[in-house]
C-alpha cells in the first residue's frame, strides 16, 4: 500500500494578495507528453504536468480585501517593516536640511541624536467580569468574582517589583473599576482616561464570525482602535533615557488587535486569540523597533475557579 502525504501551501500576501497554488503528494504521477507548458491567453505560461509525485491544485481561496487604514508592503512573503512606528532614526530628520557652515548633512549625528535609547514594557490588562445584563455602560459594573480578580491581577503586577510609570485605562465603567482596585497596589502611579481604548470592532474578521456586523461599525470602530495602537504602541522617544513600565487596562478585542499589529501578524486574526478576564499581555518594544511577545493573556496567578472569559 502506498504512503500518501498531503502538503498544502496557502500563502497570502501581506496585502491580501495571490494565493499559491495548493501542492499535494499523492506518490509517483505517470509522465505525461508534449510541451512543458501551455499559454495563457495573457502570454504566460501554467505547468500542463506536474514533477513526478506533485499533483497541482487551483487555489481554493483568497485573502479577504485589507481595510484602507491598514498599510502594507507591496508585494507578498514575510516582512518585518522596521519603521512601523514611523519612529525610524532615518524617518525622522529631514534629509534636504545642510549644516549652515559646511554644506554638509552631518547624517551621522543628526540619526544618532533621534535614535531611541530605552526599552518600553507594555502591559495591557483586560479588564475583570462584569455584569453583561446592564443596559447601559453606567451599570455595566464589575461583578463581586470581577472585583476578586482585579485585586488578584493588582497583587501579580506589584510583585513584579517594576516601578510602573502610568496606568492608560479605557473610559467604559468595567475598565475603569478594574484600573482602580489594580492601583491600589500601585500607590503612586498616575492614571490616565482615555476613550481611544473602548470597547470595538477592530476590523472584520477573518475567518469571518457568525453573527453580521454592518461595514459602518468596523470602519468607526477600527479608526479609532488603529488610532490608539498609533498613539500608545511604539518605540521610546530619544529623548528617554530609563526603561519604561505602562500598564494599559482596556477591552479583548483592543488587546487582540494591538498584538497582531505589534507583532506585525495580520491584523484580521484577532479573533483567533482568546484572553481571559483580568489577564495580563506582556509586550516589549526595543529601542530599534523590533517587538517581543513575552505573555499573552496570562491568569495562572488566579485560582482555576476564579477564572472567567466573559
């Protein structure tokens, strides 16, 4: 009996672009006559025979079209775009400015003085459980396990021994109780409200979800969403000279979408993350842009029954 593998290869550009075609062993094809090729009619060509053992599949599917706000590389395959932040030295200085004197740039000096110089520490908190019936955000409180897991979530970060700079926090009622309980385990550390971090519909998913979002609601939600990320999430400024700690207690769908963009993950499959309530999400971002994940919606510093996912 024969040994059949199957190797599929979906690839999709970064810009939603080509599907490659689907490759399946199957074991050893018979060989075939006439050319190595047939035309097209737009003049290139498609293989009429595959190598020995390689069936060719059409391709099946495509990437879904990529919301306007989004920017991309041309072309498809990994990419890491350094200067994602717009925080590149080289991005930052204008080129066509002369040193009075001299006539010359003085490139050297003028990048090394806009080159970031710390490590920032994000922390990004979803908030605790909360009363889902309320009908407005007003008494959409925390719930008694709610409030129990925004102390547990406040304890974990204090014995971290971090001297956290600030904590940004959602305006909606859940977020900001959850921010309040966490500081106080945080004496001393400044809050900020913001509604940039409410709640939203990032962008539409994909795989897309069941339940029909209009295209309006992506498009409110996912400028202000994308805002945020562009606000908060980027290398230090040169003019930092330590190493920052910044908690941001926000929404799932926010803290999901963030970490795909960071990441430079595309940015539809947030909804394929799942985070639990009063978790905490660790990224880094070096002072040359490059992006660490070190936790992902991490709670196994609660007891197994006083973890929820509402």
């Amino acid at each position: 009996m024969s040994v059949r593998r199957a190797l599929a290869l979906a690839a999709c550009g970064l810009a939603g672009g080509s599907v490659l075609l689907s490759a399946v062993v199957v074991g050893k094809q018979p060989a075939r006559g006439g050319g190595d090729s047939e035309p097209r009619p737009g003049g290139s060509a498609v293989p009429s025979a595959a190598p020995p053992g390689l069936l060719l599949l059409p391709p099946t599917a495509s990437c879904p079209p990529t919301a306007g706000w989004i920017e991309r590389p041309a072309g498809g395959g990994s990419y890491w775009d350094s200067n994602w932040d717009r925080r590149e030295p080289l991005a930052l200085i204008n080129l066509k400015k002369k040193n009075e004197e001299t006539g010359e740039e003085e490139l050297a000096s003028r990048l090394d003085h806009c080159k970031a110089k710390a490590t920032r520490h994000i922390f990004l908190i979803r908030h605790s459980q909360y009363h889902l019936d309320g009908r407005a955000d007003k008494d959409r409180t925390l719930t008694p396990l709610g409030r129990e897991q925004a102390e547990l979530t406040g304890r974990r970060l204090a014995s971290l021994g971090l001297k956290f700079d600030q904590i940004i926090h959602s305006s909606m009622t859940r977020a900001t109780e959850t921010t309040e309980i966490i500081s106080k385990h945080l004496p001393g550390v400044k809050k900020i409200s913001t509604d940039l971090l409410r709640e939203g519909a990032p962008i539409e998913p994909d795989p897309p979800v069941s339940h029909w979002k209009p295209e309006a609601v992506y498009y409110e939600d996912g400028a202000r969403i994308e805002a945020a990320f562009r606000n908060f999430i980027h290398r230090a400024d040169a003019k930092q000279e330590e190493d920052s700690y910044e908690i941001f207690v926000c929404h799932a769908n926010v803290i999901r979408y963030i970490v795909c963009r960071a990441l430079q993950f595309p940015p539809e499959g947030w909804l394929r993350l799942s985070l639990n309530n009063g978790s905490i999400t660790h990224l880094v971002i070096r002072p040359n842009g490059r992006v660490a994940l070190r936790t992902l919606g991490d709670t196994g510093f609660m007891p197994p029954d006083k973890i929820t996912r509402t």
